[in-house]
C-alpha cells in the first residue's frame, strides 16, 4: 500500500515557498524591453488588432511548445506551483481521470496510483502532447495508465458522465471560450466526481496586481498564448459549477478549486 503524504508537510511546505512566491512572483515576469517596445509597435500599427482577441492566440502554443517547461519550471518551484498541484491530485482525484488543457504533461507526476486508474491527457496543441508522450515514455506499472488525446475540449467527444475526476490546471487563460469548458467538463463527469482546478486570473484583493496584469496582458497573450487577466470568480458562476473548496494564492491571482458538476450538491 502506497503511504500517505502527511497534509501537514504539504502545508508546511507551501507556506515556506509562499513568502519567497510573494516577494518575486511578479517581478520574475519577463521585463525584457526590446519584447514591450515589439509589442507596443504592433499595436500602434494597427488600432483594431488585439493579441487576447487574437483568432491565433493560442496558435502560440505550438510555437513554445519545446521551451514551455524549461521556461516556467524555475517560476513554478519557487511559486511553489508544484506543490498545490501535488496536493490537488493526490488528495481529491480518483477512479478515471480527464486531464483538459494538459500541454506538456505538467501533472503526470502527481496522479497517485494508489487512488487512480486511469488519465486521459487532451490538448488542442499537438506539439505540447508530443513533450508530455516523451514524459510518459518508460513510465511502468508504478504510474496510472496514461492516454493523450489531440482534441478541442470546449466540444469533448465523450458521453455524459463519463470520468470519476476532470482536471484542469492552468488552463482556462488559454481557452477561447472558457466557459463552454467548464459546461464540457462539467457535463463528462459523473454526478458523484470531482472537478479539480488550479488557476490563474485576476486578484480580487490587491487591485495593483490585477493592474499589473491588465497592462502586459497583450505582451503576455503574445508570447505565451495565455489570457492571464480572466475573472476567475465570474467564469465559475458562468459556468455553474458547484464549488466545495475554493483557496487563493499569491496575491490571490491563484485559484485552487474543488467542485462538482452543477446541481449534485444537496
């Protein structure tokens, strides 16, 4: 039998990272200027052209796909984003698990066998599925069993009540519309599931910030395809989902939710 990871080290470990998080978490963001004077000049040129807007904004994910995890991997230790996504999986996802927005397989290593069969990894970007195969690649009897799936999950091409557990983590800045996947997800997962989500969006509580991310949100959507300045809380109630556990972190720009499809909680 797998041990159980004490929820008080994974506490105690997130709260040694959150003072380090706070102190760079925003100035860790690429302040190169020749990369705001570039995006800067685009817009200028041409008045009606919005990078968030942008029909090919999330084209940029192929683009980075290589680099993605080498370039946020630093952030996302210190941030420490690894541990929330450890503690998200390993205490809440079981059974047959749909994986949405999956990129380069960032979660692969945290689904627990003990409590997991099976992950189904999906992303429209094929070149971010091609970096989570290589992830996978050697992985034994030790792991749930993985599939990847290329496809759009805004229309999922599953029956209803499908999955025990869908998962999403830094996936609805990326999505066209993420509303139409939360109802998606919402819809594949059985009645008694859990939807499991780790965001990234707006704060609620330091408005500086959410200025901040308002002011670089083009150069942010040009180089990484991500619309970081999402109303989280308003993209939820959209959605209808209900949530038994919602907690933010780093200046409250960071969502980790515990839900279940609308109308299954009495």
């Amino acid at each position: 039998m797998a041990s159980r990871i004490p929820r008080g080290v994974i506490v105690a470990g997130g709260g040694a990272v959150y003072v380090a998080a706070c102190a760079i978490a925003f100035s860790a963001v690429n302040k190169n200027k020749t990369d705001v004077e570039d995006t800067d000049r685009r817009l200028k040129a041409n008045p009606n052209f919005s990078f968030v807007s942008d029909p090919c904004r999330t084209c940029q994910f192929q683009n980075v796909a290589k680099k993605y995890d080498s370039e946020i991997g630093r952030d996302e230790a210190v941030m420490g984003i690894n541990l929330l996504r450890r503690s998200l999986l390993y205490f809440h996802a079981t059974g047959t698990v749909l994986e949405v927005g999956a990129g380069t397989g960032r979660n692969v290593d945290y689904y627990p066998s003990s409590t997991v069969d099976r992950v189904v990894l999906m992303d429209s970007s094929d070149k971010m599925l091609q970096e989570a195969r290589k992830k996978l690649h050697g992985y034994g009897k030790t792991k749930p069993k993985f599939a990847c799936v290329h496809g759009d999950s805004s229309t999922l091409d599953f029956p209803n009540n499908s999955f025990d557990t869908v998962v999403d983590t830094f996936g609805l800045c990326s999505y066209d519309d993420p509303v139409a996947v939360l109802k998606e997800i919402s819809r594949v997962c059985k009645p008694e599931g859990k939807i499991l989500l780790l965001e990234h969006g707006r704060s609620k509580s330091w408005d500086f910030i959410s200025k901040y991310l308002d002011k670089n949100a083009e150069r942010h959507a040009k180089n990484w395809g991500c619309v970081w300045n999402r109303d989280l809380d308003s993209l939820l109630e959209q959605a209808g989902l209900e949530l038994e556990k919602v907690s933010t972190w780093h200046f409250g720009t960071t969502y980790y939710v515990v839900g279940r499809p609308a109308d299954t909680v009495q």
